[in-house]
C-alpha cells in the first residue's frame, strides 16, 4: 500500500510502526456552529482511510479531537448570553448526528481539549525546561520557533521568508523574542473561561491542544496524521515543533491532507452567499449522496461542488442500489439452492473486480478508480444473473458487492418509502409534544423525518412538509 506523504511530498509504501496495528490522528472541527460541507470532507476521506486499513486486516487507533475552547465558541456564548461549555457541548452533539447521517464512525476516542488542559500544561513546562518555550510578563508563554532547526519541513517554508512577511510587527521590551514565535499559552480576557497555571489565569494556544492530545491517546510517535490541506502551515508544522521539540522523536510518520472544496468553482464563505452545512444539504438529498459525491474524487484533489455534480452523485448511486436491489429481489424468488458449475465460473470472475478496487486503493486511496471497480462489479452482476439464478449465487453477489460499499461507507439499502398518512400522524405527535414543552420528542420526530427525505417547514399557516 502507498501513500503520499506530504513530508517527503511522495508516495511511500506504508509501513506502520508495529506491525498490525496504525496509530492515526485526524484534526476534528472547531464547535460554534453546525460543521459545513467543508468539515465533512476530511470526516468522510479519513474515515473511508481508517475503513480500508480495517479491512486489510489493522487494528486501527483513530483519534479524532474536538476543539471546545476557542475565540470563536466565546464569542458566539457572549452572543447568546450563555457558557462558552453549553455551546461546545451543543454542537458536538450536533456534529455526532451529521456524522452518523454521513455514515463516519465514531473515532476510537473523540477527546475534548478543555478535558486535556493538565496534559497541556505539562508539555509547556518541559518545552519550558528544554528552552524551546519561555513567559513574558503578562504571563503569555511562546514557543522559540528558530530554536527547532527542522521547523518549515513540513509545509516546506523557509524561516527568513516567513520573518520577511512579519517585518511590519514590532518585537519590543517582554513582548516575543521574534515574531515568527507563536503561542502556547495566553491570559483570559474578561469573561473568557479560564485555567490557573503558574505563568497565568488563561488558556491553551491551539497549536499545543492536538499535540497533547495525540500524545496521550496515541503515544508520542504516531503513524499518520491527516487533515485538511489548510491546515499544514502553520497548525501542524507547528505540532511538529512542539511534539518533537518536547518528546524528542519523529511526530508522525506519514502526513496525509485532502485538498479544498469549492462552491460552483468559488471558495465557500458566507460573504458571497454559498456557504453550507451539511444539515441543510441533508434537507435537500440523502447525505449518503454526499459521501458519495466527496469520494468520487481523489481525496488530495480539489473538488467542486455544485448542485448538477450532486444530481449526477445521486443517479450513479441510484446505479449501485439498483443492483443491489435486483439481486436481492432475485434471491427472494429463486428456487434453486446451491450454485451450478457455470455459476461457479460468473463468481470467480468477480475476483477481477475485487482486485481492481483494492489496486485502485492501495493506490494512495484513490476512491474515485474503488467506485469505477465497484460500477464495473454491477454492470457485470447486472448482465450474468437473472430468475433462473441459484440464491447461493446471488447471496454471494450481494455480499461482495456490500463489502466493497462498506469500504466506502456507503449504504446500499434505499431508505424506507414513507407514507403520506405516516407523515401527518408523526406531524401531529410532534404538534403536541410541542404544545407540551417536550422538544426534544419534538426534535427527535424532525430527525426521524428528515432521515427519510421529509423536509419540514413550520410557517405562519402551520406545518408544512415536502419530499427532499
């Protein structure tokens, strides 16, 4: 199995560090909001990477941080007048539900940063010890970025290049010793959550969060660490500094990034009005679509988003339910136990296919080159079998089929059709719930109907829903 390393800029054959087992960390998002479609790429490329390493036989340890202290949660809890912790804790619970609609696995350990704080403070004391790190007055601890020679390797940036874009700071009295020095701890502003330290009453720089995390959880050398290709310089060129400058060893051993989503060829933001999260994309297909739609691309490649690219998602999944669908309506009819000769013969060339998904994913991961093999498995299931098919013959068509799809993550079962009067009768329990306070029974029967493609809209004239 090769992949690209982002380090040597190659492709390496994976070797993991002991044998069987791969230790993998992959940056979560930052919980002040919903997560965009742009969150779920990398859940959707790493989980999909975690689920072939399963499948050739690794115990795989993923871990998977949530960022739950942050500029961003304050600002949003000071703007609902509530805890920095009630907004964290309400968009985890958020983000775990579009992860599950998106089919992503929970990660081994899904740490919080805020529950890591002790770890924190202790790697800044020995990054403290060893000189890599020192306080200023205010009581802001820096890491001493010149000091770790190797800094740069990974986003492959040279450090006078980067001082020629700071020229403009001024470093003064006991302020940084350099201005390329970033931080590893900083005092609470009024109203901010804080932690007691030795140096102040603050909090962690984002840098230190993950390499503590991956720390404990991981060990301090790790054979992959992934995110988004955004995050390479400088989060994780400075969790290099950090976790090697305290540990004393190599961080990570391969360095995977997928690269970045656009919205109609355009850069997603809020601004220009095409900014969307995965809930209401959600309202609109099955996300099992978008999964789909995210892998039909090589995950380090750009990849445009749009909503004909979306349609042409759903009509090749549609593609593969469909089959699937045939084989198991077959084997309901069939009469004929046990496979014949011939049939023996249609079974072992789908071997063929198999091959070819697994080449295709030993390839860097390539799931655009997995989904064509898993087409080609369809097309040729589509032509070989018919009412006169054994259900030997047919059961085994079909499992091979789901396990090259669970690879993926994708589901093959269509979801339940629902009923019009089903529909009224839940609208119904969820007007009453309502009326008696209970929204979560509420929420939960909107859930419930979203999963199958109902898209509620509450307006001055009452409930009213449509098919997504």
């Amino acid at each position: 199995m090769k992949v690209y390393n982002t380090l040597s800029r190659q492709k390496e054959e994976f070797i993991p560090l002991e044998e069987g087992k791969v230790k993998m960390y992959v940056c979560g998002p930052t919980v002040y909001n919903l997560i965009h479609i742009g969150n779920a790429r990398p859940m959707i490329v790493f989980d999909t990477v975690r689920r072939y390493m399963e499948y050739k036989g690794y115990e795989v340890n993923f871990v998977s941080n949530f960022t739950d202290v942050d500029d961003k949660i304050i600002k949003k809890a000071m703007e609902e007048g509530v805890s920095a912790q009630e907004i964290s804790q309400r968009y985890i619970a958020e983000c775990k539900k579009d992860m599950a609609a998106m089919n992503v696995k929970p990660a081994t350990t899904h740490p919080l940063a805020t529950e890591e704080i002790g770890g924190m403070l202790e790697m800044i004391s020995s990054l403290i010890e060893k000189g890599y790190a020192y306080p200023v007055a205010d009581g802001t601890v820096y890491f001493r970025t010149r000091k770790f020679k190797e800094y740069g390797k990974l986003s492959h940036k040279n450090l006078d290049d980067l001082q020629a874009g700071h020229r403009d700071i001024k470093v003064t009295g006991e302020e940084k010793e350099d201005s390329l020095d970033f931080v590893l701890w900083k005092p609470k502003k009024e109203g901010e959550p804080f932690w007691e330290s030795e140096w102040c009453q603050g909090r962690p720089g984002w840098h230190i969060e993950c390499s503590v995390m991956s720390k404990k959880y991981l060990g301090d050398e790790i054979d992959i660490h992934a995110g988004g290709e955004d995050l390479i310089f400088p989060h994780h060129e400075n969790e290099i500094a950090q976790s090697e400058a305290c540990n004393g060893r190599m961080f990570a051993k391969y360095w995977l990034h997928n690269g970045f989503l656009n919205i109609d060829h355009k850069k997603m933001s809020k601004s220009l009005g095409n900014f969307f999260t995965v809930r209401e994309i959600g309202e609109k297909y099955d996300l099992q679509i978008l999964r789909f739609f995210m892998l039909s691309a090589h995950y380090r490649s750009p990849l445009n988003f749009s909503e004909e690219l979306m349609e042409a998602a759903k009509n090749s999944l549609n593609r593969i339910r469909n089959g699937a669908e045939n084989l198991q309506h077959l084997w309901k009819n069939a009469k004929q136990e046990q496979m014949t000769e011939q049939e023996t013969e249609i079974w072992r060339h789908t071997d063929e296919f198999v091959t070819k998904f697994e080449t295709a994913m030993d390839d860097d991961f390539n799931t655009a080159d997995g989904i064509s093999a898993v087409f080609e498995l369809v097309k040729y299931v589509n032509t070989e079998v018919n009412e006169s098919s054994s259900k030997e013959l047919l059961d085994k068509l079909y499992q091979r089929m789901k396990l090259l799809c669970d690879i993926l993550g994708i589901i093959l079962e269509k979801k339940e059709e629902i009923l019009d009067e089903e529909i009224e009768n839940l609208i119904s329990e969820r007007q009453a719930a309502r009326k008696e306070k209970n929204f979560a029974r509420a929420d939960e029967i909107r859930g419930l109907l979203l999963e199958k493609g109902i898209v509620l809209e509450d307006t001055r004239e009452g409930v009213k829903w449509k098919r997504a």
